[in-house]
C-alpha cells in the first residue's frame, strides 16, 4: 500500500459508497503505518481480506485468511490480529452481491 493507511481507508469507504452500498471503520488503526483487513458480509457469505506482502519480485496482493460462514470466526481472527498488532485497521463492507472493492489483486 503506497497510500497512509487512513487515505487509502478513506478512498474504499467512498468507492463502496458510490456503488451504494454501505461501510464502516470497525477499528481505527494506525493513521499512516496501520495495516488494513477488510470484512465483507452480504446474506449468504461472509469473507475477510487480508494484505499480503509482496516478496522482492512479486505483487501485493490480498487474500483470506479464514473460510468460514460464521462472522464469529471471523471476529476471533481479528482480536488476535489485534493482540499483535494494535495498529491495525478493520473496515466492514455490508453489500448485497458480497463484493470486495479492492482495486489490487485478490487471490480466490
């Protein structure tokens, strides 16, 4: 992420906003070195996005971490997330077709 956490933070929020649909920050990190995880919920799915560091040579890319239906599991992965790294940001994105809004590569 080339951006401060809290402008790239800010820029998803309004890229989820002009597609209409609706986002929130969860937990406010760090405003320039917080890392961001992303939860997006809908009615069937629930999915967590994490970023992974690019190795000398590879692309930034997001992924899962966890794959589950149950938002419970996703909220446990975070806290523990959040025990070793306090600066972390988490937004949540409710959308109706489950869709992500990350601009950058995301792993299936």
């Amino acid at each position: 992420m080339l951006l401060s956490a809290d402008l790239w933070v800010s820029a998803l929020l309004r890229r989820v906003s002009q597609a209409g649909s609706f986002a929130y920050i969860a937990r406010r990190g760090d405003k320039s070195y917080g890392s961001v995880l992303v939860k997006v919920l809908n009615l069937r799915t629930r999915d967590l996005y994490v970023l992974r560091e690019a190795q000398k040579g590879e692309e930034t890319v997001w992924m899962r971490p966890v794959e589950t239906l149950n938002e419970a599991d996703l909220d446990a992965w975070i806290a523990r997330q959040a025990k070793y790294d306090p600066d972390i940001w988490v937004v949540e994105i409710e959308d109706s077709e489950g869709r992500h809004f990350l601009t950058e590569t995301v792993e299936v």
